[in-house]
C-alpha cells in the first residue's frame, strides 16, 4: 500500500516537473533592448525587434503606436505593458516615421513601408508579409471605415424598423 502511494507520488511530481518545464521553455526572456539609441517597449527578447509574442526570422520590425509614440514589437506586447488603450494612425498621419526595421535600425515611413514590399529599403531584410493581416490594429484601414459606414446604416435601419413598430402598437392600443 505504502509502495502503491510512494508511486503516486512520484508521478505526480513527475507531471508537475513536466509541466512547469513545458511553461517555461516557450517564453523567452525580455530583455532591455535598445536600436541604434531607440527604446524597444513591450516584451522584447532580443536586439532585432522580436518579442515574447512574435519571434521568427522575420519578425524584425517594430511599430510605434500613435497613443504614445513608443516602438513596441507587437501589439500584444503594448496591451499588456502599456497603462492606456492603444489608438491607430490616422490615414492624414501615413507620412510619419513609425517602423523600426530591427537589423538596421532604419525608421521607414507607413506608407513608406506599405510600398517596401516586405523589404527593408535601406538594408534588403525581409519582413514578415503576414504582418499586413494586424494593419487596422495599428494603423486607419479601408475595412474600419466600411466598417463604421456598415454600423451606422444598421442604426439607421434599426431606427427605421422600431418606428412602424411604434405606430402599429398605437394603432392597437
Ligand atoms: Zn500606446
Ligand atoms: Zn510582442
Ligand atoms: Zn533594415
């Protein structure tokens, strides 16, 4: 019986090595990290812009968000170390330096970079392409303001459908 105990015991501190190995081996460590004298924000885990969140070859930019003109890696890395809602630059503001390229420390403009192709200008370093499915976290997209237009015609609609509704239940009562 003892034996039998003794056993479970040890599985069971067994599986809680396990596990606390398995959560910990896929965080890396943030680091202080610094490009050419720019502050890296967030959770930056090493001097190329990559962070706990995104770290493949080709994560090498950083984004500075327009809330508080800071480069952050990513926008997990903003929500969960920034004190404030983050906010999006405005179409007005796509001249601005706000992409960090993490190789050479080039600041590229957004729309400088949205024409880059996926290539660093200055250094030919490739960025990752499925960064353009995060855009409208970060920057004013066509989709929001679709998005807006589509929102507003459904309170239009809604409060033409409630009217009728109000003159039938007059009617009735
Ligand atoms: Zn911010
Ligand atoms: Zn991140
Ligand atoms: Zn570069």
């Amino acid at each position: 019986m003892r034996t039998f105990i003794q056993v479970l015991i040890l599985d069971f501190l067994l599986v809680l090595t396990h596990t606390t190995l398995a959560q910990k081996q896929p965080s890396l460590s943030v680091i202080d990290s610094k490009i050419k004298g720019i502050n890296i924000y967030g959770k930056p885990v090493d001097n190329q812009t990559r962070c706990q969140h995104w770290h493949s070859a080709l994560d090498i930019i950083a984004i500075k968000f327009n809330c508080c003109e800071k480069y952050y890696p990513c926008f997990s890395c903003h929500s969960e170390t920034a004190d404030h809602k983050p906010s999006v630059w405005p179409k007005e503001e796509f001249s601005e330096k706000a992409i960090l390229c993490g190789v050479c420390g080039t600041e590229l403009g957004i729309q400088e970079y949205f024409d880059s192709e996926n290539t660093c200008p200055n250094c030919n370093s490739k960025f990752n392409p499925g960064c353009s499915n995060h855009y409208h976290l970060y920057f004013e997209t066509e989709d929001q303001d679709i998005g807006d237009v589509e929102s507003s015609k459904t309170r239009t609609n809604g409060e033409a459908a409630q009217k009728p509704m109000k003159e039938i239940s007059c009617l009735l009562f």
